[in-house]
C-alpha cells in the first residue's frame, strides 16, 4: 500500500513532527553556538572583503615621528633613578697605539654610554622617630604618627595601594601575593591583606559615592553588565559598569535585576548606549533616557553565521561604517565635521544594511541562527541607528564591554567574592582603578595619597580627589629617595642601615615597580 502523499496527508501527527522539528532545528543550533564559545575562535576577524580599500593615510611626518620619540625617551629618563659608574680604561690599553706613548691625558669628563637596567623590588621598614617635648607644667608634645590606613595598623598606605592594585587591575589573587612575599622573607598571611583590602573600601567610599553620583548627570552613559560568582549564593551575582566621559563606576548587585540601572540612573534623562537586555527598560522609558544600540552585538551576531554566503554583504556593509569612524578619528574632525560625515557616508551604508535584512529575512527559519541575527537587527534598527543622529555616542557599546574586561579576568583567577558585603568593596575599588586607567594615572600613587587625603579633605570638594580632577601633591613624601631618607633617620638619630629583600625574577610582576 502506497503512503498517502505528505501534500494531501493531514492530521495532528503531521504538525507535532513539524514543530519538533522546529525544536531541533533550535536545539541544535543552540549547541553549535556553545560548541562555537567553548573551542571555537574568539576573534572576528575576517579575511580582506570585495570592497574597495580604503583611501590610504597620509603617511607620518618624520619630523613629528621624531618629536613623539624624543617626548617618550625624555619622560622615561625623568622618571628614571640614575647612578654615574666611573669606568677606566684597563692598564694594558693606556698607551697609545700608534707611537707607544705611555702618557695619554684624559678628555674631559670621559665619554658617556648609558643602559636602562632592572632592579628588582623591594620592602622596607621606615622608622619614625618622632620628636618629643616636655614644658615644666608637665605638658608633653609628640611629633604626629606617620600616616596610616585605619588605626593601629604596621602597613603604610603605599603598601595597602599595592594591594587593591595587584587585585583590582593585575587581577592577582591573594594567595599568589602571600606566596610572592613569602619568597623574599616577608610572610603575610591572606587574612591580613583580606583586613587590608576590605578597610581599603571603608576608607574610599566617600569616593565611590561621589562618583557614582556622576553618573546619572551625565549626558551619554554606556552600560553593561558580567556575572561574578558569590560564595553561598546558588544563582550568579553581577557587576554593572556605568562609563561616562569623565568615570567608569561599578555596581555589585546579587541579581541580574533591572533596579539595579533603576537606582543607579534614576529618572535622568540623556542617552544611554546598551544591549537589548529588558534590564534597562525602567530607565529608558518615555520621557527618560534615549536608548541606543550596539552595532558590534548585531555584526558578531551576524559573524556567527559566517558559513552562509549572505552574511559576506552585510559584514561588508558594517565594516564600511566603521571605516567610516576610522577616518573621523584619523582626521581628527571636530563634532559637527565628524555628524556630516556620518550623515553623507554612513547613513547610507546603515539604509542598505536595513534592505539586506529585510531581503534575506524570510530565507530561513526564525528560529534558526541566521533568522535570529536577521531579528535582531530589523527588531532594533531605530537603536541601532541613534549614533547617526547623535555625534557624541559610538555605533556600539564596546567601552562598557571594555570596562568589564577586568572582571572577567578577575573571576578566572580568584573565581568569587566571599559575599554581598565584599562584592560591593569590590565596586569600590575597581571603580577607582578604572577611572585612574581610563585619564592615564598610575594607580598606585593614586591610592596611596588619596588613602591619607581622604578624611581631612573638605567633604564639600570630595569631587577633586576623584581621578580625573586629581593632582598629585607638590611634595609627596612618599617619593623621597633613598638617600634623603637615610640622611634624615640618621640625622634624627636613628639606625639609617636597611634591610633590602628583592624578589626573584619570577615573582617581579606581583611587586611593587615589577
């Protein structure tokens, strides 16, 4: 008996086996994806397209190449310690080669040949002797303490600033640094950098609130958010990151919840550059801020898809805006410049990319890969396309996705905080950290004078110890060299001898100037 032909067979089983196999079809494109994440290549390069190649830079000026170079060597020799090493020319070449004379006369000061050398890292105790003095009465007068993180503490604040550094911009777990310290003689137990690390929060706070009070008066804000693990806790907790132009801030919360962009932007107004995530819906509400998109979320989704030939046109498409941006950059136009040359070349390339969707949107099934990438660029085009009536935002999001970066290297090394209370010292620190890497400022000597400077600062101008209004102080002590110490102890009358322990080569890195 011949099976009744599928065109004229209709019954229920005819449409559950359609919609399982729909549910494969998605299953299945669900694990390549994950294979895809798991073994696959990370990067989303791809080969040279069919476009034509971008119009060439003009090529550098050598006079400036020069100048840049001169700044360069000229800033990292102020910054370097020198030593003068007296070198004599040895007793069987002080005669002339030429007429055997035994008499050569010395030309001037010598001629100079210098290299850059490494010197290995080092602690140091510093005792302070601190002068006392006694009136008849009976009144005593004591020099002030030294200063220090918290009371009754042995470790300055330089030593505390390298701490939060090595965790919250090396990304170097503790138990690494105990081991480090342990190796050039000075054992100090993970517990007391935990007290370390932990009062370090306390102490900066009034920063980080001044700081993520920014936030929502700025106009353009980016935002993402990365999951970290917590001890105890079953699901995942998250870290938000908030990047202005002037700081990036981080926001722990327990929770992937939208309250968290809801208490951090509140009812401002402005534009706000993120993903799709319905987690900053609260804020972009009506008469809120502006939602804009992220090209670079629907080009890797399209990227994922590369094994069909359609995505060659649209990855070509998006790449010519960027090159769009490159340009602007290069030719360092100013804002309404950089608008017209995004209204003149990138508009069209963004209307193009709309009818490449739209054309290719019925070729495959929803829920495949490549219908989902097609959704998502079709669903979003109005975010998407806000950076073409906004000069001050981005086509995508890649700052906030940048900021995060010190997360998740941060979770593949000391893999979870040990509870809410410490994932919020967390934020603390990391926005700190952040925002001296995003104005170019070594944090380290950020820390340490803040640490000393925050509690008789002024409250009413905490703003001007954040990074990017930070000065540094005219006579920092903590930069005197060696020598003036030592001249100053043994003035004082104190043992100016020191103990130096330097760390091997190996552990150099996790050291302070390693």
């Amino acid at each position: 008996m011949v099976p009744p032909d599928d065109d004229d067979h209709d019954c229920g089983w005819k449409a559950y086996a359609k919609a399982q196999d729909a549910k494969l079809a998605a299953v299945m494109a669900r694990l390549e994806d994950l294979e895809r994440r798991a073994a696959g290549r990370k990067s989303e390069k791809r080969k040279a397209s069919k476009l034509p190649p971008p119009t060439p830079r003009a090529s550098a000026d050598p006079a400036t190449t020069a100048a840049k170079r001169a700044a360069a060597a000229e800033l990292r020799d102020a910054r370097l310690e020198v030593e003068l090493t007296h070198v004599s020319v040895p007793d069987g070449q002080r005669r002339c080669p030429a007429c055997d004379n035994d008499k050569l006369r010395p030309v001037g000061t010598g001629k100079l040949s210098s290299v850059i050398e490494y010197v290995r890292p080092h602690f140091r105790r510093r005792v302070f002797q601190r002068e006392t003095l006694s009136c008849r009465c009976g009144h005593i007068v004591t020099a002030p303490a030294p200063d220090r993180v918290g009371e009754k503490t042995r470790y300055a604040p330089s030593f505390v600033a390298h701490l939060v550094v090595s965790k919250c911009n090396d990304s170097i777990p503790q138990y690494r640094l105990e081991k480090a310290y342990r190796q050039i003689g000075i054992p100090i137990s993970r517990s007391t950098m935990c007290d370390l690390f932990h009062r370090a929060a306390d102490e900066l706070r009034p920063l980080y609130s001044a700081a993520l009070a920014l936030v929502p008066a700025a106009l353009d804000v980016h935002a993402d958010e990365t999951s970290i693990r917590q001890q105890g806790l079953d699901r995942r907790a998250y870290l938000w990151g908030f990047v202005t132009p002037d700081v990036v801030v981080y926001r722990y919360a327990p929770s992937r919840s939208g309250d968290t962009a809801k208490q951090v932007l509140g009812d401002s107004t402005g534009r706000l550059v993120v993903d799709q995530f319905t987690g900053y819906n609260a804020v972009t509400k009506p008469g809120q801020r502006l939602r804009a998109g992220c090209l670079a979320h629907a080009r890797r989704k399209i990227f994922e898809q590369r094994e069909h030939p359609e995505t060659q046109e649209a990855l070509d498409l998006i790449g010519a805006i960027y090159a769009v941006e490159h340009d602007a950059k290069a030719a360092q136009i100013g804002t309404a410049a950089h608008l017209d040359l995004r209204t003149q070349r990138s508009r069209p390339l963004f209307a193009k990319l709309l009818r490449w969707g739209r054309r290719h949107r019925h070729s495959f099934e929803p829920r495949s890969g490549m219908g989902r990438a097609i959704r998502y660029l079709l669903r979003n085009f109005r975010e998407l396309g806000r950076f073409l009536r906004f000069v001050t935002i981005p086509p995508d999001n890649n700052v906030a996705e940048a900021a995060l970066r010190r997360v998740a290297l941060g979770r593949k090394n000391f893999l979870f905080v040990g509870g809410e209370d410490a994932g919020h010292d967390l934020a603390v620190l990391y926005t700190l950290v952040a925002c001296c890497e995003k104005h170019g400022i070594n944090p380290i000597d950020y820390v340490t004078d803040v640490l000393t400077r925050v509690h008789s600062h002024p409250a009413r101008d905490v703003l001007d110890l954040l990074p990017h209004r930070w000065k540094p102080p005219a006579n920092p002590r903590s930069t005197r060299t060696h020598a003036t110490a030592r001249e100053s102890t043994a003035t004082a009358g104190v043992d100016s001898r020191t103990v130096t322990l330097r760390t091997p080569a190996a552990t150099a890195s996790s050291l302070p100037g390693g």
